[in-house]
C-alpha cells in the first residue's frame, strides 16, 4: 500500500491498481497551500462524516476525476444533488467487494452535518482489506468499545487516527484505540490544522511508545509504502 498525505484527514491510498482518497479538504486548509488540487487523481472518494474539514473538496475533486464516492446515504443523496454522478451508499456494519477489495463500515463516535446545518447521516470509519494486508480509518471519532470488536473481526495492520483532542481523541485515548483493535501501527491525523487541535508531538510518541505502538507523523505531501 502507498499512502499520500495530503493534510488534517485527508490522504490517499493507492492499491490493486487503484486510488482511493479520504475525506478531500485541501484548498481551505493553510498548512496544505503547497498541495495543487488539480494534481490529485481519485478512482474512489471515501468520506466519513459531512463536516466541511473532510469534504470541502469533494464536489469538486469527484467530478474531476470522475471517481466513485463511498460514503453514507445522506452524503451521497447530497453529492448527488451537486452533480457528482457516481456514487456508492452505504452504511454502519455495510461492507462491499469492489475491483479493488473490501469497504466495510464501522462505527465512529461523532457529529455530522452540512455547513448549513442539515443533517449529513452518521459518522463513519473505514476498514479496507485487499491483497492480504488491512486498514483500518476510524474517521473523526471518540474512543469507543465498538473498537474492541473491529480487534476481534480484523487483523489491522495499520491503522489512522486522529490524535488532536478538543474534537475527537487525543494521543493517549488513540493509542488505546490502537491497542483495542490490535494494531501496533498507527499514523496520525487530524491534528494542527486549527489551534483547537495543536499538539505536542513529542508527548503524543510518548502515549503510543508506553503501549508499544510505533505513532508516525507523515509530512503533508509526502507518501510512504506500508
């Protein structure tokens, strides 16, 4: 697997010859103005929730690319409405094999609408299985016991989570989410795009280093192999 980091939660994972981006925000992130919109490529669009800060850029970035959007029937039915023509609905517990893998959806302990306030379905997470190898994106969320049984279903061998408190879990709740679904390797999102959610990095390797879990921080506009 080959994953881009593109800023806050927003990533791209590339496998069995295709490309899948995570909830698209770019343009109206500051800490990404060196990532050029135009260059990013998408066959699948994954959003996990509809706050503006994971899909500011969905509309735009599906019709460019022509990518199939996964996401919650509300999201879709709204992406839809704003002429974004292939999308694919699902929902908590839902799980689909397309040419790629496997999507299933989890549970993720969260808010979700629309900037102007209409509801955006439940927040979700992400669990992809292709070529042997399992990844688990928790989305914007809480640490929950719903994360023990994603341990007991799936082998994750790496997982991405948000580690920036104040909107979702901090390092040491995340590192204990790692540890519930049994993974010891963890990149990290969703952390100093707003002073809200400014971190400590050095603090933040120190919860997963007193759990055994390797916590990365990938440089926004970088990838590495997994």
């Amino acid at each position: 697997m080959e994953i881009t980091f593109y800023g806050h939660s927003c990533f791209s994972l590339k496998l069995g010859g295709k490309t899948l981006l995570f909830d698209p925000f770019i343009s109206g992130n500051a800490l990404a103005k060196e990532v050029s919109l135009d260059s990013i490529q998408a066959d699948y669009i994954l959003v996990s929730h509809g706050h503006a800060d994971h899909l500011a850029d969905l509309v735009y970035l599906a019709k460019k690319t022509n990518a199939t959007v996964i996401a919650v029937f509300e999201i879709c039915n709204w992406a839809k409405a704003q002429g974004v023509v292939q999308v694919h609905p699902m929902n908590i517990g839902g799980q689909k094999i397309f040419d790629f893998g496997t999507v299933s959806m989890t549970y993720a302990l969260h808010s979700s609408s629309f900037e102007d306030g209409s509801y955006a379905g439940i927040a979700a997470g992400f669990v992809i299985e292709a070529n042997g190898e399992t990844l688990y994106y928790s989305g914007d969320t809480a640490l929950s016991q719903e994360m023990k049984l994603i341990g007991e279903k799936y082998k994750i061998d790496i997982a991405l989570l948000p580690i920036g408190g104040n909107f979702t879990m901090d390092a040491n709740d995340a590192a204990l989410a790692a540890n519930f679904v049994n993974c010891n390797r963890v990149i990290a999102l969703h952390y100093d795009t707003f002073p809200l959610i400014a971190i400590e990095k050095d603090a933040a390797l120190a919860a997963f280093k007193n759990r055994n879990i390797a916590l990365s921080f990938v440089k926004i506009g970088d990838t590495i192999t997994v």
